[in-house]
C-alpha cells in the first residue's frame, strides 16, 4: 500500500461560531472569554453566527486548492483559520511549513511613510529578516512597477499601486504554503498574466497554495482540487471541474429563483395598480386605465393592460432540455409557450413577443401578422410556441413583451415587461445580437489562440 | 505564555522597525521634525513655570528652582501617559493588522509604549541643559540609580499597557475613562507639588500611587541634595510592576484570540 502522500493543510470537522453584535451581552462574553479563553462560550444560539459547521479538508503538501462559493459561505473565514488569524471554534486546523497569507495587501503599510521603508516593515511583519528583504527588494520593487515611486510616501500611491507592492513583499516571504483571498483582481491585465506566472512557478517548485476566488475559471484551470462551501457547510471536495460545475447549476438555480421571485412580484404589483383607482401622482407612466394601451408602448413600464377578452394566462421559457428555465446560454435553442384563452371565441386576433435589454432595446420583435399569419380562431383553452433556435444575444438581463391584440392594435391582452431571463456568454462581446460567426486570415496576418480565462 | 514571552524576543526586530517607522511618521511632512521632540516638553514646562512661578507662585522655598523641579516629573509622566491613553487605541486602530495578517497583536502597546519612551530620552538633553544651567547638585552614586528607575517605569507601563490595551477592545468605555482618569492621576502624583508638603492624609493615599515612588525617584536623584533614599519603595515598586507585567501578559494572552473577532 502507498503511503498516505504529506498533508500541508489538514482541517478537521472545523467550526466556527461568531458573537452576533449585542450590547447587553458585552461583560458577559469579557468575563467568559478571560475565564475560559472562549468568546463564544456559554452563548445562547441566537446570539451566535456559525460561519463555518462542521467543515472538513485536506490539501497535499505541493498542491493547488481552491476554494468557492457565494459571498457569505464561509470561505474567508476558512482561509483566516488556516492562516491562524482566528482559532476554530471546534475542531482543529494544521498547518505545516511557513505560511505567507495574501489576505489583505499592504494591510500593515503606514501611508506617511516611503514606500522603501514600508517594504521593510511588512516584510518583517510578514516573517522575513532585514537581510532577507535587502536581498530580495529590488526583486520585490521591480516586480511591483515602482521603481520610481519606492521613496514617495504611501500615502501618495494610486490603489493599484498600493496593492502591487503589498502583493510583491507578500510573494517574496517565500513560503512554504500561500493563501490567496481574491487579490488577483487588483492589476491590469500586465499584472494579473505576472501574478499568474507566480503561481506557475509556486506550482513547479512544490509549493502548497490554497486560493479562495469567484473567478471560476481559475480553479478550473490551477487547482488540483477545489471545495465548494455554501452557508458554512462543504457542498462539494475534489475535482474542480466537477465542483465548479456543480456550483455554477446551483447558482443558476438561484439566479433563475430570485428572477421568478422579481417576476412574480412586478406581476402582482401590476395587478394592484390595475385594481386600484389610477393613482394621479404615478411617477411611472403607466397606461391610464388597465384596458387602454399606453400612447407609447414602447417607454411604457412594466404593466399589463387589454380588454381580456382574450388571455394570456402563462408564459414559460422553455431550454434545449425542455424545462422551464431562466438563464440560458447564448446560442442555445429557447422555446416562449403562451398559453391562451378565450371567453367567447375570437376571429380577429394577432399574438406577438417583443425582447428586450436591461436598456429598454428592443432586440426582437415579431407577430403572426408580420409573418403572415392570419389568425382565424382562438376558442377555449390553447398554447402558443415561439421556437427560437439560436438565442443569438449578447450575455445580459432581457425582458419579454407578449400580446395578444386585433389587427388593429386593439389589446386583448398585453404583458408588457413582465419577465425577464438571463442569457450567459463565454465571450464578453459588445451589442445585443451575437450574430453566428467566424475569422479568417490570409496572407501577412498572423493570429495566435490564446489560452482562455487569463 | 512562557512560549508566547519567549517569542516577544523573536519579534525584538519588528518591534524595533515599527518604533523607528513610529517615530519617523510622527513627525514626517512636519518643518521641525524631530525637533518637536524637544519643543513639546519645553513649551509644556514654559506653561508651567509660568503657571506656577507667576501667577500661583509657589510658596516653598525648597522647590527652587521650580521649573528644574517640574522637569523632572513631567517628563517620566508624559511618556507615562501618552503610553497608556495611546496603548486604549492601539489595538483598535491597529485592527486591520490583527483581522488580516498572521501579527503578534502585543507587538502593538509594546511599540506604543517604546516609542513614547524615545520621546522621553529625546527630552532628556533638556533636563541635562537645565541641570546644568542651574547647576544642580548631582551625584555620580545617585545618577546610577537613573536608568533603574527607567526601567522600572518601563515594566510598569507595559504591564498597564497590555492591560489596557487588550480590555478596551471588549469594553470600549475604557478610552474615556481613562482620559479622564488620568487628568486625576496626574495631580494625585507629586509632580507639580512636592511630597513633603502634603498633608499626613493625603500621604497615605499618594503612597498608594506607583507613580509617586518614580516621580520621587527622579526627584531625589536630579533634584533634590543628598543621598537616593527612595530606593526601598523603588525596588518594592519593581517586583510589583513585574507582577503586574506578567499579570498583564496573561490577560493578553488570554483574549488575544478574541481580539480579531472584536476590533
């Protein structure tokens, strides 16, 4: 049997239970915390906050670990644990070999003074003798760019600035193991490609680096391994394409809720206002009484309005998979069912859908007259299907008008900016309409596929 | 603990850098610089000296010269106090070290009070100037005794500096308090009238402050004729302000986990 291979980083069932703020319980959480060394102690559980419960992983000594997860799941607080900032609640957490932790850079710079002297300073903070940072400074101040502002004071340095000197001195403590919360993001482009050079190296040279981000595509792409927390809890350890994964259809899921959640509200709101007697102060311009259009439909609100006569009494956007969905990508195959209905038999009827971007651009519109068909009766209960094959938009938040009216104009019944969906992109291209397509070189020019996501 | 004292010794470099990054930044972008170091007790004792020399002049011919007298209690006092109203905020303000970085949060009243004790030395030429000037009787058998009453200031301080360092961030009160509490401090301490001249009862109570032995001490030594009689209550005071060091780094180290949580 192969020997377990070295741990570098071991938690075990780790939680963690933070003091909610409140005042009255102030000497009470003093005198436990000098008495038994615990904040925590004897608090009733609605005075706590658990950040982490029960969390459990391992990363190998030489490995990349990533860590993901909504805002809020837990994962600094995990990284604050290894790095020894806080003590777990229960549980324990190891650590083997020097850390260096690219928390907060530059948390120890003091703005008065030059950024020279503040190199020293962190570096001693950070674990290095001064002999070490005067080997390594110029190193550290070529990598940062400031070669002509290392002696200005702090204090006169842009953010960025800022940040890629704290970045450089943190980099060179040389450690064994380096914890990263989301400080790739603060360089230009030139920046982020070095940094992630860094790592490269870290990499090849052995080193342990555990790394909490949003940027997906990174863990994907670096680590070894990657942990998904959600709400305190471990959701999902090992492979980070299969954890990424898992995590992006959960935050889909959410994302899809949360924009049925908004719907459904706008939906009910636009109920009450055609309910209640016309408000003579609406700010938003809103169709005058819930059977009258608007006299510009097009810069009208959210609102629904038509004589009902005929209805439209569900809308679903329906994916590749044939369920009802919210986020899609762009490019894929997205049916809009209208389900219709008649008091009395209709035969002057036309139904439309109209897209829209978060600006109010209308992106797509059509009807069964403009396409030439006639409508010749809608009777009962039936179902409308607009196929699109290709939802050829731009990533964004769209909105969809739906309608149903005489040839005339006169409404039925007009849904006017009642749901919205997501479209998802690989590419950030610019527009509305992505429309499907391809380069080609000839002659003197010379392209190069470079690696996504950097 | 133990372990933890013991590593006070490996930090003796950042708290080193961060004193001298301390004092550098006081003064940075200032005309003087440095020089406020002097300036600021001279103006003090000026205001004094005026104060009590002219408008409420002293009555007792054994504190003449008054200004010397004077000298030599506020300047352990400054740095005393400085220390202690700095070290309620110092963990505080050094929050962001705390919650982000892997940082020996006592590094921080030490450098506190380390760095005020570079001001007090930074004074001391103008001691030495008014010695001089007035040429004060000095013996060479008292002046040794001088750098242990430093020292015992400098243990007692730190040991109130972890104190009060560490409970303010649980009990933010204590910063006002404290203000407060050291204006009173200052005038229950034989700094701006002498021991002698109090009455038997409040004698007592002054016997009580640790701060009167130092001030005493001091004054016997630069101020006063004849021998360091003091130095019982001084090396009492010292094994106390041991005490009160270790007591101090045992709270410290009691509620240093809680203090990422807090500031």
């Amino acid at each position: 049997m192969m020997p377990a291979p070295a741990r570098a980083i071991d938690v075990v069932n780790v939680t963690k239970t933070y003091r909610r703020y409140a005042r009255r319980k102030q000497f009470a959480t003093l005198k436990s915390a000098i008495l038994s060394g615990t904040l925590v102690g004897d608090l009733r559980p609605e005075d706590s906050f658990h950040a982490l419960r029960g969390v459990s992983f391992g990363v190998r000594a030489g490995s990349t670990f990533g860590i993901v997860g909504r805002n809020g799941s837990g994962k600094s607080t995990a990284l604050k644990l290894v790095a020894g900032i806080t003590k777990p609640t229960t549980g324990t957490v190891s650590v083997r070999g020097r850390i260096s932790a690219l928390i907060e850079l530059g948390a120890g710079f003091h703005p008065e003074i030059s950024g020279r002297e503040n190199v020293f300073i962190n570096g001693i903070m950070l674990g290095l003798t001064k002999r070490e940072i005067t080997r390594r400074f110029d190193e550290i101040v070529e990598f940062a760019e400031l070669e002509d502002f290392i002696d200005a004071p702090v204090k006169t340095y842009s953010s960025g600035m800022y940040m890629r000197l704290g970045f450089a001195v943190a980099i060179n403590v040389d450690p064994d193991v380096l914890l990263i919360d989301e400080v790739l993001a603060v360089g230009d482009e030139a920046f982020t490609h070095k940094c992630l050079d860094k790592f490269a190296e870290y990499r090849r040279r052995n080193k342990t680096v555990l790394l909490v981000t949003h940027a997906l595509n990174l863990v994907e792409r670096f680590c070894d391994e990657a942990l998904w927390l959600d709400d305190g809890r471990a959701r999902a350890v090992g492979d980070p394409r299969r954890v990424v994964s898992a995590y992006i259809t959960d935050v889909e899921k959410q994302e899809e809720r949360h924009m049925a959640e908004a719907d459904a509200k706008a939906r009910e709101a636009v109920e009450r206002h055609n309910a209640a007697p016309a408000e003579p102060e609406s700010r938003i311009s809103r169709p005058e009484s819930p059977r009258a259009a608007p006299p510009d439909m097009f810069q009208a609100a959210e609102g629904r309005w038509g004589s009902r006569e005929g209805e439209i009494t569900d809308v679903r956007l329906v994916g590749e998979d044939g369920q009802p969905a919210r986020v899609f990508y762009s490019g894929e195959r997205v049916a809009i069912r209208l389900s219709l209905k008649a008091a009395a038999p209709l035969d002057d009827f036309v139904i439309g859908i109209g897209i829209f971007n978060a600006d109010g651009v209308c992106a797509f519109g059509t009807n069964t007259n403009i396409e030439d068909l006639q409508g010749e009766r809608l009777e009962g209960e039936g179902e409308a299907v607009v196929t699109i094959d290709a939802l050829d938009l731009v990533a964004g938040t769209y909105k969809l008008d739906v309608a149903l009216h005489k040839l005339d104009g006169y409404p039925y019944d007009y849904h006017r900016l009642l749901y919205s969906f997501r479209v998802k992109s690989r590419t950030r291209d610019a527009g509305i309409y992505r429309p499907r397509h391809s380069w080609g070189f000839s002659g003197g020019v010379r392209v190069r596929e470079r690696v996504a996501g950097s | 603990m133990l372990k933890n004292l013991r590593g006070l010794l490996k930090y003796r470099q950042l708290i080193q850098s961060m004193v001298a990054r301390e004092l550098k930044a006081r003064y940075r972008g200032s005309v003087l610089g440095f020089f406020w170091s002097f300036i600021n007790p001279l103006l003090l004792l000026l205001v004094y000296t005026f104060v009590f020399s002219y408008v409420l002049p002293a009555r007792q011919p054994n504190l003449d010269p008054y200004a010397l007298f004077l000298f030599c209690g506020i300047l352990p006092w400054t740095w005393f106090s400085s220390s202690i109203l700095e070290s309620a905020n110092v963990l505080i303000s050094g929050g962001n070290l705390i919650k982000k970085v892997m940082f020996p949060a006592e590094v921080l009243p030490f450098v506190t009070v380390l760095a005020n004790m570079v001001h007090f030395f930074l004074g001391l030429p103008i001691l030495v100037g008014f010695l001089i000037y007035y040429r004060a009787p000095l013996q060479a058998s008292e002046l040794a005794w001088f750098p242990v009453v430093v020292l015992v200031q400098l243990v007692l301080t730190l040991g109130l500096a972890l104190i009060v360092s560490a409970l303010t961030v649980h009990f933010r009160d204590l910063k006002d308090i404290l203000s407060n509490l050291v204006t009173f401090w200052f005038f229950a301490t034989p700094i701006i009238y002498s021991m002698q001249d109090a009455p038997a009862l409040a004698k007592r109570f002054l016997n009580g402050n640790p701060f009167t032995h130092l001030a005493i001490s001091y004054q016997e030594i630069l101020f006063y004729q004849g021998d360091f009689g003091h130095w019982k209550w001084l090396l009492a005071l010292g094994a106390g302000s041991v005490a009160l060091f270790l007591a101090g780094y045992y709270l410290f180290d009691r509620l240093r986990d809680t203090f990422a949580e807090e500031v």
